[in-house]
C-alpha cells in the first residue's frame, strides 16, 4: 500500500469530538488509513511527501442527498421561480430524454463540482427511468464515480405511482413495481461494499410519497432490511407533499413512514421542514437522519428546517446540496455558508457558529450515513479524506483568525487539493483524473441534445424563452 506524508501544515482541522487542532503538524497515511496525526513525525520516507506549509486542512465534507442526472437541468428560465410540484411537472417533461451517457456525463460534471469544493464522499439519489432507455442507469453514476475518485453512495430510487394512478410523475418515467424491486436488487447484489473503507455503498430510496405506492414503500423496506443496506427517501419538503398524503392516504407524510416501516436507525430523509413538535421528538427517538438542503429549500421557497429544534432533540442531521436544478451548483463549500446565514436569520446569531456548519456537513453527516466509524473527521484509524486551502490566496488576506471557519466565512468557495482515501483527486483547484475541458464541451451538448428534445416534445415556443448564449436558439 502506497504512503503518504502530509507535513508541516499551516493547522489540522481534525474536526473530532473535541474539535482538536493541530497548528503547524503533519498526517501520516498507509493506504486509506490515517495512521498518526500531530507532531515530529518520522515519515520523510512515504512515498508521497506533501509540505502544506501555508495550508490549512480540513476533513473532507459529506454530501447526504443530490440528483446528479440533474446537472444538465439547471439554469433553465422556465423552472426558476416556481415552487416545487409545478417545478418538477415542467422538469418531467426533459427528463424523460434521459440516455446512459447523460447520466454519465452528468455524474461527471456534478462529482467533480463537488471534489472541487471539499466533497470527498457523497450519496445520490437516482429514480427517473425513461420507458425505452436502459435501466443500467446507475450503473453509469458509478463508473463516473469510479473514475473521478470520490467515495459514493448511490441509492436506487423509484417512482411507481404515475399520474393515471394519482401520482405526479408522468407514466412515462415510471416502472412497474416487479421491476422496479428485481433491479433495486441486482444493484445491491453487483456494487455494495459494506466495508469501512468503502469507496461504494448501496441505498434503497423510493422517490417520495407522492410518486410511490404503500405496497412498494413496504416492500422496499423489507428488501433493504433483507439485505442490511440502509433507505432513503424524500419527506416533509412541502406543504403540497402534506396536503398530498392527507388527500390520497388520509395520514401525514411521517405518519405514512411509520406505517410503511420506514422508521429506525437504518433510514433517513431529505429535506424535513413540515415536521411538527411530536415528529421532532420521535426522529431523535428512533433514530432517522435528516439531509438539510438549505439552498434547495430556499431556492423553491419550501421552507426553513427546525434544525436548532432537532438537535436539541437528539435528531442525526447531515448536508446535502440537493440536485443541480433545485440549485444550480454541486458546491458544498458555498452551500454551507448559505446554511450559516441562513440560521442566523431564522435562529438569531448565537445559535449556528460556522464551526457548527462544518461539524454537521462532516460529522453529522457521516452519522446520518451510518459511516461514522470511517469517515468524518481526522483521525487516527479513520480514512484519508481531506480537502486544503492555501491561506496565501488574496482573498484570504485580512482573515487569517479563525482557521475552522475560514473557508465557509471568507474567499471563494474552492479548494487547492482534495485528497480521497489517500489519493490526490484535485491539485492546484483542478481535478486530476479527468480532462475538465473535454468533459465540459461534451457535457454542455448533451445538455442541449435534452433540452431540445424536451421543446420539441412540448411544443415550446422558442421565442419565449430568452435563452442567451445557446446554440438551441432559432
């Protein structure tokens, strides 16, 4: 196993349970594993030797929920300025021309954001499955995965409740039941490691309760216990979500997880804003994790998450950057200073420090994800997973006081190197593995390809859409 010597740093952010820092020292790493942290290490021999003098690192961040097939969505002028249901009826439409290279390529795009931004491990939630198109569609988020070098866990989504049975999506992006199950466990069986060094684990997450049925919420339940993988999905995002379940179940939407067994240890949910007092209270009983997406929520003015209300009740709350189109950026870093501006509106200022934001989009999240034994923070027998800034960069000038909270407070959301597992994914701001430029010209035209097919299909007048700089345009 290669090694890697990581020495006098400008400080060692460690992120643990005391919050230690290390001002000036150095990280050795065997493999994946970080095997001494402090001071007058004997490690000049490793086979790679970083001087981070200057450098302040930090543990990498964990991104809870995301929809990397929606990178080649965002920025589109019809869906800004709507709020949720009627956000997702328009996006049904261009995603329903989803191919396998899309999701690739839209992977991609969307992990190498995030590498950028400190991201070193982050879940997605895939569950739009065209009639016609091939269903290995996961399958390609975890080859982009593979080759970009992030650890991933991906969870196989669903949607079974078209709208000729009441649901939201239309029939054309949904799948039978059978199918959908016959799949979630063949993705299981093919790519889930549950090892503590992991670089792929394995989710059940149906879509949400307005796009599934009780029977497949049940039977997805049993499937992922069966198995010992863990379940995912969205709820309590909107007051429409609440109405929905109200109308259609005769239940709230976390009224309907209890009864469909999607409570416990093993589960959690994005979003979570609707919850009330009861609720709270029962989520740091039983255990659920909750995904905050503070910029989707504000972007599709769905709400502000009771966070400071969660805590206090023992609730596991993790970050999440929520899909591309729901926010126009995969980029933690400037997401988790929205979140700390965000709270001291809602909250007032005392109640989340920057330091706070960080421990939840490390440590919290690695809880949420049930990886807390691995990753998270730094430490000795955890995994490699950091990311560094140069505090040399002009934009770090006159803020050099408080280390923790540099990146979320001060400069831009970016990074100088991110480090997975030991390896060097980003170098110098820039992804090492791929070519950023190729990757974005394809990319950008196979965003095109879709959204011109979706047009076409609607019947769109282009005129109306003052989409500028596009090669779509006529």
């Amino acid at each position: 196993m290669k090694t890697l010597f990581i020495k006098n740093a400008k400080n060692i952010i460690a992120m643990d349970e005391n919050r230690t820092e290390y001002p000036g020292g150095s990280m050795y790493v065997v493999g994946q594993e970080i095997k001494a942290i402090g001071y007058d290490l004997p490690c000049e021999s490793a086979d790679i030797v970083i001087d981070a003098r200057g450098k302040i690192v930090y543990p990498g961040l964990i991104n809870t929920h995301h929809h990397l097939y929606q990178t080649f969505t965002r920025n589109i002028p019809w869906v800004q300025n709507v709020e949720l249901f009627d956000w997702l009826i328009a996006l049904y439409d261009i995603w329903r021309h989803l191919r396998p290279e899309d999701v690739y390529l839209s992977a991609v795009v969307g992990l190498g954001e995030l590498l950028k931004s400190g991201c070193t491990a982050s879940a997605d939630h895939f569950y739009v499955f065209p009639n016609g198109v091939s269903r290995e569609l996961i399958d390609e988020e975890i080859r982009a995965a593979r080759e970009i070098g992030i650890r991933f866990y991906p969870t196989r989504g669903s949607m079974s409740l078209g709208r000729s049975k009441g649901g939201l999506p239309p029939d054309e992006i949904v799948q039978p039941e059978d199918v959908i199950l016959r799949d979630t466990m063949r993705i299981i069986e093919t790519y889930h490691d549950p090892s503590k060094f992991s670089m792929l684990r394995v989710g059940v997450a149906p879509c949400s309760p307005f796009s599934v049925s009780k029977d497949l919420l049940r039977e997805s339940a049993d499937l992922a216990r069966s198995y010992g993988v863990r379940m995912h999905t969205h709820l309590a995002e909107t007051i429409d979500e609440e109405d929905f379940c109200r109308e259609k179940f005769g239940m709230r939407p976390f009224e309907l997880m209890e009864e469909t067994g999607w409570v416990g240890e093993d589960v959690w949910y994005a979003h979570g804003i609707w919850f009330d007092d009861k609720e709270i209270a029962k989520l740091g009983a039983c255990g659920c994790g909750i995904a905050h997406c503070p910029s989707s929520n504000m972007k599709m003015a769905s709400g502000t998450m009771r966070i400071m209300d969660m805590l206090q009740a023992g609730v596991k709350v993790g970050f999440g950057v929520d899909g591309s189109t729901s926010n126009d950026s995969s980029n933690l870093l400037l997401d988790l200073k929205i979140m700390n501006l965000l709270h001291n509106l809602q909250h007032g200022t005392t109640a989340l420090s920057a330091e706070d934001c960080l421990s939840i989009a490390t440590r919290g999240s690695a809880k949420v994800l049930g990886w807390e034994n691995a990753i998270g923070s730094l430490e000795v027998g955890k995994a490699a997973d950091m990311f560094m800034i140069d505090t040399n960069r002009l934009e770090f000038a006159g803020a050099l006081f408080n280390d923790t909270a540099l990146p979320i407070l001060a400069g831009t959301p970016t990074v100088d190197m991110t480090i997975v597992g030991g390896r060097i994914v980003v170098d110098k701001g820039r992804l090492v593995n791929i070519n950023e430029e190729s990757f974005a010209m394809r990319a950008q035209k196979a965003a095109e390809r879709m959204l011109e097919a979706a047009l076409e299909h609607t019947k769109v007048n282009y005129k109306k859409t003052r989409i500028r700089n596009s090669a779509i345009l006529t």
